[in-house]
C-alpha cells in the first residue's frame, strides 16, 4: 500500500526488493546463460585477406613521399629565386633622372628591338677593395652599347672608347647639383654624374634611344668567367703584369675570373699599349665567353644556368625594367636561338684626336652610318681584326687602323645601292685559338 504521498511503505518497499524466497533464493535463480543451448551453430568463416591492400598502401606512401618531394623541391626553388631576385640591384635614381629630360631624348624607331648600355664600373667598394684604393669616384673603363636585333636573330655590341672625346651635357651629379656641359672624355660623364649623365651623353652621341642599362663591376665579372668554368685564351707571348695582377705563359690556357680579369684590363703589357688594342682584347673575350655559354648548354640546364646567374646577379645594378629575375631570364631566352656568327663585336669608328694624340675623335661619316644601320635595325657587317691584318700586309695597329678608316670612308660615301661599310670587329663564332 502506498500513503497519502503515493510513497510504498517500508514493508511494500521489502516485499517488492526481494522476489520469493529471499535474497539467497534471487542469488540461486537460473540465469539467461545458464539456459540449456542448442545444437552448435557452425559460425561464419573469416573473410579473406585483400591481396591488393598492401600494394594500394604503397601506392600512398609513395604518393605522400613525392608530395613531400615536390613540396621540398618548390621550397627549395622559391628560395634560390629569392636569392637571385635579392642579389639585384634597382637603380631607380637613373630612372627618374632621365624622365626630367625625355623631351630631348631621341625616340625609339623600331618595335621590339631593344639597345642596352652596359656599364663597367671600377668602383672599389664592397669585394673590389682588392682590385685597388676607392678614391671616392666611380668611372667606367668598359662601355658597350648592345643593340637586340626586334627579331632577336641577331646581336651587335659596340664599344665606346672611354678617351673618345665628345659634348657632355649638364647633368645632376650625387650631390644633386647641376654639373656644367663640356666637351671632354667619354667616361668622365659616369664619374661626374653616374649613369644617367652616361646614357644621355650616349644618346647624344648616336642618337640611339637606350632602353635599358646595366652596370657591372670587378666582382661580378670574375664571378661569371668562374660560373662557367673557365675560358680559353691563347697567347703569342707571355705576359708579366703587376698592375693588372696578370702573370701567364705564352701559349693555350683556361683563365679562372681572377686571371680574365687581369687579361681584359691590361693595357701596356700586351700589344702595343693602345686602348684599340685592349677594346679588340675585351671584344674577343666576351665572344669566347658567349660560345662557351651556348656551346655548353648552359641556358637549357638548370643545374649550370643557376650559378651563371647567380654570378650574373650578384653584381649587377639595373633599371626597374631589367630588376627582376623573369625580366632577365626572358632577356636571356629571347637571345638563345642567336647563332654565334650573328653576335657581333666592334668598336665605333676613332683615331686619335687632332689635338691629343692620347685622346680619341670618331671617323666620319663611317660611325655616323653605323649609328643610323643600329637606329634602324639593319644588319651590321664586321671583319676579323686578324683578316684586316693580313690584308694590311702585318702592318703596325695605327697604320692597319688608318687603313680601316680610309676604308670605311669610302665605303660610306659610295653611291646608294653599294655595300654598307664593314667594320673591324669579331663575332662569338670565331675561336680566339684560331
């Protein structure tokens, strides 16, 4: 019975705990398992082990591991492009100075085709401490004005003397002062002013628009001759210069950056101490190094192409236009299929100054033809230094050199139809060994 609450009393509460019997009988009750069983039910064979699972497992493994793989390498990748992207230098300083003067600028008359001046500076700043004392100025020993065909079937690079003597405007030197205009060396424009003052003054001189510019020095130089190894050179006679740092045997040898250094400086240990004569040294060089850099497939290997422009990198300040790692890299490519005949060498017409046999002046109207031949995109006609020679009957350099000039004279001033001039100079086809 239940109270007035509907709570079972206690006597309820014992008899519906305990079944009859009491607890020793509920404790004594059959249970559920203790029920007689049945006859033996055979039980389910085990199913059978998958012959493809342990190979779907390695097929996995190693999925995970190439993608471990490719994930390393593209980590690995983006680092080397940033530490080439981070080896450049911008020089938006030049850039924003030429804009002040765009309106005296000469125009650009072909699309596509591109003229890149290429500045090498001595500074002795940073890892060219070695090669000398900074004295505070920066000059540029090495000019090249690289014009790319619009075709890209097609290089030709032109060395301006550095003692050739022409007008220099007034231009804005470091200290953002205005330097005054003057008639004078080339290379004082970069020392006064830096590359801005150097490529008005360029353009000036040629009327050629130039697109791009890039300065090079010591350093990155001896850094690209030893990414690819070495180029050969082959000398008449041993050379034995302090001040050039040079010390070779006559004869065949692979130069290390140290040694090529030397050799495209030197000046009055080798030859007869002219500056024709270094520029043909320079020219001839830089031909090897480009055949080397084709021949050897270099650009098509990533393995060899990666310390070649990490070299070329390391080194180099550019405009805006060229401070990028694809930006080059597309420059670089645009020029791999050029044969090695079409890389053209030579320098702008000069003999020496009416005034100061020490300085030079160009030959006219020969270097005015070659500035419009490059202005207009048209093909560049060059001759050995060794067959002018020969046609000179071994005659010194100045009268080989006055002989080329009374050639290329005539030449220019042959009648509309006749042959353009040809120009001393050398092509990255030719072997400097012969």
């Amino acid at each position: 019975m239940t109270d007035t609450a509907g709570t079972p009393d206690a006597q309820g509460d014992s008899a519906a705990a305990d079944p009859p019997g009491g607890p020793s009988a509920a404790a004594d009750a059959p249970r559920e398992s203790d029920a007689p069983q049945g006859p033996d039910v055979p039980s389910e064979p085990d199913t059978p082990r998958d012959p493809e699972r342990p190979r779907r497992r390695a097929v996995r493994w190693g999925a995970l591991a190439v993608s471990l793989a490719v994930l390393a390498a593209a980590g690995v990748g983006w680092m080397m492009y940033r530490k080439l992207e981070g080896n450049i230098t911008t020089d938006t300083g030049t850039a924003e100075e030429l804009k002040r003067y765009e309106a005296e600028r000469p125009a650009s008359m072909v699309h596509n085709a591109e003229n890149i001046l290429l500045i090498g500076s001595d500074t002795r700043a940073d890892d060219n401490g070695k090669y000398g004392r900074d004295t505070g100025t920066q000059r540029s020993d090495t000019t090249i004005l690289l014009h790319l065909a619009a075709d890209r079937k097609s290089a030709t690079a032109v060395s301006i003397p550095r003692d050739l003597m022409t007008d220099i405007p007034a231009c804005l030197n470091r200290e953002g002062k205005e330097t005054e205009p003057r008639f004078a060396q080339f290379n004082t424009a970069f020392e006064l002013a830096g590359p801005a003052c150097t490529i008005r003054t360029a353009e000036n001189l040629t009327g050629i628009r130039i697109d791009h510019h890039m300065i090079v020095d010591f350093a990155g130089f001896t850094k690209m001759v030893d990414a690819v190894d070495g180029v050969d050179v082959c000398l008449k006679d041993p050379i034995d210069d302090a001040e050039a740092h040079l010390e070779l045997p006559a004869g065949r040898q692979k130069l290390d950056g140290e040694q090529a250094l030397g050799y495209v400086r030197a000046r009055y240990s080798i030859g007869n101490g002219s500056d024709t004569e270094r520029m043909d040294r320079q020219q001839q060089f830089l031909g090897s190094l480009v055949k080397k850099v084709q021949s050897d497939g270099v650009l098509l290997n990533p393995t060899k192409l990666y310390p070649v422009l990490d070299a070329m990198t390391s080194s180099l300040t550019t405009d805006p236009g060229l401070d990028s790692l694809r930006e080059l890299y597309e420059l670089v490519r645009s020029l791999r299929g050029v044969p090695a005949d079409q890389v053209r060498f030579l320098t702008m017409p000069r003999r020496p100054y009416s005034l100061n046999a020490n300085r030079d002046e160009l030959v006219q109207p020969a270097a005015a033809q070659l500035f419009n031949l490059l202005r207009n995109d048209l093909e560049v006609t060059v001759e050995p230094h060794s067959r002018r020679a020969e046609a000179a009957g071994h005659r010194s350099p100045d009268s080989e050199l006055e002989t080329m000039n009374r050639d290329e004279n005539a030449a220019s001033d042959a009648p509309s139809g006749e042959p353009t001039p040809t120009y001393r100079g050398t092509t990255a086809a030719l072997n400097m060994c012969g």
